[in-house]
C-alpha cells in the first residue's frame, strides 16, 4: 500500500511538472469533472453545456459570452486516444428531435474537447488577438466514484461497514441469511464465490433501486469488461482469522487487487487530473426516498468528496503535487420540478447536506459554491387554486404517460436542518411533510438562430466554473 502510494505520487509529481512547463507554449487546456452518483444528470448537463456553448443566446450570466469575448466555438479530437469519444451529437438529437427523449445514462468514461476562440476584452485584446481555450469534459459513471472512498479502507473494515448497511436495506435479509449458511474459512469454492459475489450485487442494485447511495464497489452495478472478473467476484464477509486459500481469504485479497488495479489506476489516471469540478446531486430524488436515503447521500457524498485534491494551482505545487481541483460546484439537479419559489430552499440545503466537504475544500484554498440547476428544462410554472390556497405548481408532459400534468412537490422547509436532523438520527419516514417527485420526458423544444436548448442557471454555473478562464 505504501509502495503503491508513492509510485502514485511520483507518477503525478512527473505528470505536474511536465504540464506546468509545457503550459506557457501552448493553448490553456481547462480539464472538467462531471461527477454525479446515477440519475443525476450528468449526461444531459454535459450534452447541455456543449451545446449552450456552442450557441450561447440563453447564456447571459457567462461574461464571455454576454460581452461577445467567444468569438467561436467547436469541437475537436480529445487529446487522449484511448478514451472513448462522448456521444455528444447523439444525446443532442435525442434531447431535441420532435418526440424528443432522455438519452442513455453514462455506463464508460468518455471524454469530450470543445474549444473556444476567445478574444480578450479592451486594449489587451487589441494588442494580443484571440487565443484558444480548450474545455477537456471527462464523463464517468457515478457508481465508479464510490470506490474512491475504498481506497483507505481495509478489507475487515469495508466489510462491516457494508454488514451493517445491509441490516438497513433491501435485499440485505436475503444476503445475511446466505452467509449464515456459509463457512468462510473453508476451502475456497469458485462457484460459491460466484454466487456470494451475485447475491451481493443484487443487494445494492435493490438498494440503489430504493433511492440508496453508497451501493460500493461501483463496478458491481457498472462492471463493463470486468464482468464475470475473479476481480469482481468477492464481498464482504463477518471478520475472522481466515487461513490461506479460504473462501473468506480470498475475498479479502481480491478486494485488495480490486483496488489496485481497479480504483487506483483510475484515481490516477483520470481523477487526479482534474482542475475544475461539478457535483451533480439528486437531492430531490433523495428527499422523495425518505431520510435514511438522505442521511446516506450526505456521508457518501462526503466519503467521495475526502478523495479530491483540493487547491490553489500555483506553479510550484503543480510541478510538486501535481493537479489540484481548485473550483467546485456543487449543484442540485432537477430544479424545473420546483417553481423558482423554492429555489432558495433546494439550494440551503445543497449547501448544508455537502457542508463537510465544502468546508474541508474551503479550508485547503479551493473556490466552492452551491446552486439548484436543470440543465435542460422540462417544465413551465403555473399558479393553481387547490382547496381555498394557492399553489406555486410546474407543468410538464409525464414520462410514463406523455400526458400534461401539474405537479406541486411539498413544501421544503426554509431551515435545512428540518430535513438533515431527522435524517441523522434515523427516523423512518418524514414527520412534518410529504415530498414527492414526478419523471418528467424533455419538452418539445423551438430555439431560435443562435440558441442552445433551454435550462435554469447553466450560463451561471458555466461562469462559476469557467468564467475566470475566459
């Protein structure tokens, strides 16, 4: 472990210095994390961005472009070879085609260039003339970012953590039950590794089904190639002395293997090279699933957040250290299921459900900021009568349906702590509100010349994370 942490540190450290002497020749490259547990949001925000970037007339919170600075914008061939290209034009269509519909969530990392000719402001941009701005988007499943938090755990300690999860959860009777029957210290039989490692995995996709977040190891919901892997085929197990060459021997070492040539090398490789990053997170949904769900997101989301390397990116500590994520947004999606009324609420309580992990970016010199965005909107607000009171409501066409329907949540408490103290200390169910959510499909859409699909603060998060850069 410590071998690998160092080889992990030179490696960054040669990374760093050959990045930060190379940048005065060549065009400034901004690298974007889109990070965001499933159902989130990532791919439509990402394929949103692009295309509001690429016609900017619903982006007048972005300086660059309300001040016309972007004189063009366009994609290129990414700079890494062998990563898969974003599927920018097809999510595009899917989102905007006359029966319009959400395109397939993310399932492999990918990555996409787009790049800016911006030409600066006053006297400078007289004398300078435009320069190129790169905007490299790195796109990855969420479930993949749960296995950051694996990194400093041992295998006992990942294994009580996840038995006691279990006790709380769906499909964790039926797991317990399974290992009761088991003998871990028994020789190890590759079939009941298999079908411990099945069991396991059908836990947390019932889990995550149910509105849970932290359902790790992520590659067991999102395996891709790995599937069927001895890599993959362990779980966790009640702690003992198990001799080598047991059941319960061997899943602690392919833990172990899990994260070395797993979880490390994508830290490595593609994390850890992040400048800037969002956070897209499913608060509502969570609500909507009750407080044990909430409580979870707020410690997954905070055991995921304890990875980044947050920072000032001055030129020693790039050559040194290596890349540091010196922006991050923490954004809540979905905002167009609420009326702009409520805005504020979803937004106080983005900001205290994250507030370890933003105060711990804030501490180490990183800028942060938390907002409630939809990346592509899919509802108009409407005001209706509803038993002698007036209701701030949303309109949209239903997913399941394709029928128009209002739709009025409940109310979110103005003080977070409503919500996130009962979610602490474990109650079952809301006391004092009922909150709901609807699916809402993409809205048939008519943009102008010039204009990128509609949304609700995009331009105002794109200036947060790439403002100072253009």
């Amino acid at each position: 472990m410590v071998i690998a942490s160092i080889a992990d540190q030179i490696s960054r450290t040669v990374t760093g210095m050959g990045e930060t002497l190379a940048a005065p020749f060549t065009d400034p490259v901004i690298r974007l994390g889109v990070t965001g547990l499933s159902r989130a949001g990532k791919t439509v925000f990402i394929t949103s961005l692009v295309a509001n970037l690429m016609d900017r007339g619903r982006m007048p919170q972005l300086e660059a472009a309300a001040k016309g600075a972007i004189e063009a914008a366009y994609l290129q061939p990414q700079p890494d070879d062998t990563i898969p290209r974003f599927p920018y034009e097809t999510h595009l269509h899917a989102l905007t085609a006359p029966d319009p519909h959400w395109p397939e969530g993310t399932r492999s990392i990918s990555e996409l260039r787009l790049s800016l000719r911006v030409r600066p402001q006053g006297l400078l941009g007289t004398i300078s003339g435009a320069r190129t701005v790169h905007i490299d988007i790195v796109d990855y499943p969420g479930e993949w970012l749960l296995d950051l938090s694996l990194l400093d755990l041992s295998y006992a300690d990942w294994s009580a953590a996840a038995l006691a999860r279990a006790e709380r959860r769906p499909g964790g009777a039926d797991y317990a039950a399974l290992i009761a029957g088991l003998d871990p210290t028994a020789k190890l039989d590759e079939a009941e590794a298999q079908a411990l490692a099945d069991r396991y995995t059908e836990h947390l996709r019932k889990s995550r089904e149910a509105g849970f977040s932290d359902c790790s190891p992520g590659r067991f919901l999102m395996p891709g190639d790995l599937a069927g892997s001895p890599v993959l085929t362990f779980a966790p197990l009640p702690a003992g002395n198990y001799p080598r060459g047991s059941l319960g021997a061997e899943c602690a070492r392919r833990y172990e293997s899990y994260k070395r040539n797993v979880v490390r090398p994508f830290f490595r490789d593609h994390f850890s090279r992040i400048d800037r990053q969002i956070v897209l997170v499913d608060v509502l949904g969570a609500i909507h699933a009750g407080p044990a769900a909430l409580d979870d997101l707020r410690a997954a989301m905070a055991g995921i957040l304890s990875a980044f390397r947050v920072g000032r990116n001055d030129f020693l500590t790039r050559i040194f250290q290596g890349k540091r994520v010196e922006r991050i947004l923490f954004a809540a999606t979905k905002a167009d299921h609420l009326h702009h009324s409520q805005h504020p609420q979803l937004t106080a309580i983005t900001t205290a459900l994250l507030r370890e992990a933003k105060d711990r970016a804030d501490f180490a010199g990183a800028k942060t900021q938390a907002m409630a965005i939809a990346a592509l909107r899919t509802t108009v607000e409407d005001r209706i009568d509803h038993k002698g009171s007036t209701l701030d409501v949303v309109r949209g066409r239903l997913l399941d349906t394709g029928k128009q329907a209002a739709f009025y949540p409940g109310e979110l408490p103005a003080d977070p702590s409503h919500l996130l103290s009962p979610a602490r200390a474990g109650q079952d169910k809301w006391l004092d509100g009922d909150y709901s959510i609807m699916r809402f499909a993409p809205a048939p859409m008519t943009r102008r010349t010039g204009e990128g699909p509609p949304h609700i603060r995009l331009d105002k998060a794109a200036q947060f994370l790439l403002g100072d850069r253009l």
